[in-house]
C-alpha cells in the first residue's frame, strides 16, 4: 500500500483499525477515535494511488454510516498529543518518542478529491465532508465570518463556498448518469440546514431554478428515484425557512409537485417531507398564486383521503390534520376575486358558481377596470384568441355580468372593441356560445332595464 509514503505510525494504525470486525472497530474509536481518524486522513493526504485512496474512503464512509456521530471525531484532531504514546487504542502506536506528522486538514484534504476524475472518489469524499461539515461544533462562527467578510483565513466559509459551488456544478452536468443528482442533493439538503448557507444558495445565479424542476413525481413512464425526490423536497422544506427563498419557491409548479407527492407517494418519509414543505409555505400566507395552486390541485381531498390510512410515522397525521383543520378555517382559501384573476389570466375559463354569483359581481365588478382595466383587457383578450367554447361561453357571461353590475361598463368594453368580439361569436359554430354572445351583445346595445323587460316578456 505505498507504504513509503505512509508513516509506519499510521501504517500501524491502518492495518489494526482494517482487521476489525465493526464491534472492535467501534471500540477502537471509543478509545482512540482521532488518532485513527488523523492516520486515515493522512494516508489520503499523502497518496495518490486510485485503489488506497478508494479504499480508506471506503473505511471512512463505513465508519460514518454505522455510527453517524462519528463524524465528530474529524474535530478532535488536536487533542491529539505531540508525540505517540506506544499504547493508544491497545496494541502500541509508534516507537517512543517518535513524532507524530502535523495533524492533517480535512477540509482541504476532502475537498481536493472531489477534483479526481473518478466518480467512487468524488461521490465518497462528497458525502465524508458534508457528515463533517454539518458536525462541527463552531457552525455559528460561519455566519459572522461570512457576515465580516469571509478572508483567506477563514477555513471552513471557504471549504463551505468551494463545496456548495461543487454541488451546483453536479446539479447542472452530473458526473455519474445515476448517482450524480442524488449525491448532490444530499450534499446540498445538508449545508442548507444553515442560515448562512441558505443565503449562500439563493444568491448564486440559476440555484434555485435547478431545484424547482425536480419537485414533484416523475412523468408517467419515468422510474421514480425515491432517494433523490426526498432530497429535493428535504430541500425545499429547509429553504422555506428562509423568506427570500419563498418568494422563489411560491410558484405554482413547486406547490403542485409537493401535492403531487403527498396524493401518490408510498414511502411514509416522502409524504412527511412534503407536508412539512407545504406547512412551512402556506404558513407564510402573502401568495395568492401559491394558495390558488394548493386549491387546484385538490389539497383538500388528498388530505381526506390520506387521513384515512394508517402511518407508522406519527408526525404524518399530526401534519395532515393541521393542513385540514387550516384548510378548513379558511386560513388558506382565496378570496373570489383572487380565484377569478387567476382563472382569467390561465386564459381557462370553467363554469363555476362564481361566474353566475351576482354577489360577486356586485361586489367585483369595479374591480375589473383597476390598473387601467386590467382585468377586463385580459378578459377581452380571452374573447378574442381564445378556440375553447366552454372558455368563450363563459367569458361571454362574465362580460354579460360585467356590463350589467358596472353603471359605465357598456362604453368601456365599446372603447376595447368587446363588442366586435362578442359579435364574432354569435355565428359560432358552438350553440351555447352562440347563445352567451347573443345575450352579452344585448346588455352591450341595450339598457339593463330593457335586456330585464325583454326577458320577461319573452
């Protein structure tokens, strides 16, 4: 093992640790954790061959994923002693006397191997720093040194910046067809448990946009990665911590993909992932697009349904009954006129009681003329491109309802040209258009009570 670029101290402690089954090896780092944890490092300090380096990768990553707090040990490192004792951890280190090597760096030393062309290298040092990274004990030391301005000085803000750029830089062109988006999102789901790091990520260009697309479940036909949609959603629910990164995340395609996972998903850690996301951006409670989307996509039914299963996750009901209970209070339902912007500006009209509520009209058709009449040009503009005849059958309604409840409605939609596009219509191929247009060309040339008298009679 390239044994001369390896200290016969840590050669000696290599060899012991390798030969151990997982109890003797726990009780070796029980004993002596950093001094096994520094030979490891060193050996990966100060060897370049493709199968050693892979190898203690390898004993490090098992050593992390039997006991994650083990992780710890990498901030121990100097508490170890000057020189060896010849009795650490049972069985003699080095000769007395002999010095020990300065204690190795893991940071620069992990964050050089994510550089090596090899994807086992890059994926196993990738998820030994991040273990490292999220076990230090100084994490509050970050944002004031990032606050003052991070200097060459400041190890862990630049290990922290040069690892989050990494991880983008996976999430744009992954290195492995498989692995490559997992590790990476992993890697990220962990540094963003961070304040300062959550501002890392949303200041850098595109982040945002490369995590949106992976919110929600696959395309029909398209397997599922489980691993990677719980990352990606773990994602989500620790950014929306963060205020700016909702004003990001509260778009329509995130919150359908959330509801999405909550109505198909089987695996239980899945589902509490994505109520949690979705408590945390609801809570939030200023975007009615957000809101609007929730509506849509029929959170109300997925959580009845959901309610009625068993979960072995505890925190899965809790979850789904607080989405019901503020569903039900109307802490997250729209107001009419929010409901009825947003349908407009789809340029999807549906029948709906809403449309025929003369409640909502008296109380919102003023409402259509404010910015410069927004709404109602958006209105018009259905009328005129829209090929859908439920979609133009009600729009014609709602100009009907339009001119009826607002006192100068008629000579606004005249100045639009709304009457060319109602009259168009009234040849339409489709009769309940045909019928729609021909009434709201009558409330357009005729007076309301005249369009009453005529219904009356007629």
């Amino acid at each position: 093992m390239t044994a001369r670029l390896i200290s016969d101290h840590d050669l000696q402690l290599l060899r012991r640790y390798d030969k151990r089954d997982p109890e003797q090896r726990a009780k070796l780092l029980a004993d002596a954790g950093p001094l096994y944890v520094a030979a490891l490092l060193s050996v990966l300090k100060n060897v370049t061959k493709d199968e050693t380096v892979q190898y203690v990768l390898a004993l490090l990553d098992d050593m992390l994923e039997t006991d994650s707090s083990s992780a710890a040990l990498f901030h121990q490192l100097d508490t170890l002693p000057g020189v060896s004792d010849g009795g650490v951890g049972g069985g003699g280190g080095g000769a007395p006397g002999e010095q020990v090597a300065p204690t190795p760096d893991p940071y620069s030393i992990l964050l050089r191997l994510l550089q090596r062309n090899d994807w086992f290298t890059d994926e196993k040092a990738a998820l030994i720093l991040a273990a490292v990274l999220d076990a230090r004990p100084d994490k509050a030391d970050l944002g004031k040194a990032l606050a003052e301005g991070a200097g060459p000085r400041d190890l862990v803000a630049r290990t922290v910046a040069a690892f989050l750029e990494w991880t983008l830089g996976q999430l744009r062109h992954p290195s492995h067809n498989t692995r490559g988006l997992p590790t990476a999102m992993h890697c990220l789901a962990v540094l963003v448990r961070e304040v300062p790091v959550r501002a890392m990520f949303c200041r850098s260009p595109g982040a945002m946009q490369l995590l949106i697309p992976l919110v929600g479940m696959p395309s029909p036909g398209v397997q599922l990665n489980i691993q990677l949609l719980y990352e990606t959603v773990v994602c989500v629910w620790e950014l929306s911590f963060y205020r700016p990164a909702v004003d990001t995340l509260a778009v329509e395609s995130v919150v359908a993909g959330l509801v999405d996972v909550v109505r198909l998903a089987q695996k239980e850690k899945l589902v509490r992932a994505s109520l949690l996301a979705l408590k945390n951006l609801l809570g939030q409670g200023d975007h009615p697009a957000l809101e609007f989307a929730v509506v849509e996509k029929g959170l109300h039914k997925v959580v009845a349904t959901r309610l009625e299963q068993n979960w072995d996750d505890e925190d899965v009901p809790y979850l789904l009954e607080w989405m019901q209970d503020h569903l039900e209070a109307g802490a997250l339902a729209l107001t009419s006129l929010e409901r009825y912007r947003k349908e407009v500006m789809s340029g999807h009209l549906r029948k709906s009681p809403l449309h025929d509520s003369e409640a909502f009209w008296l109380e919102n058709a003023q409402h259509l003329v404010d910015n410069n009449s927004a709404l109602l040009r958006a209105l018009l503009r259905v009328l005129e491109v829209s090929r859908d005849p439920v979609t133009l059958a009600v729009a014609c309604k709602d100009l009907s309802q339009f001119v009826t409840y607002y006192p100068h409605g008629r000579g606004i939609v005249s100045e639009l040209k709304g009457k060319e596009f109602a009259m168009r219509l009234m040849v339409h191929p489709d009769a309940e258009v045909q019928r729609e247009a021909l009434v709201c060309v009558q409330r357009l040339l005729l007076s309301r009570d005249k369009v009453d008298f005529m219904a009356q009679a007629s």
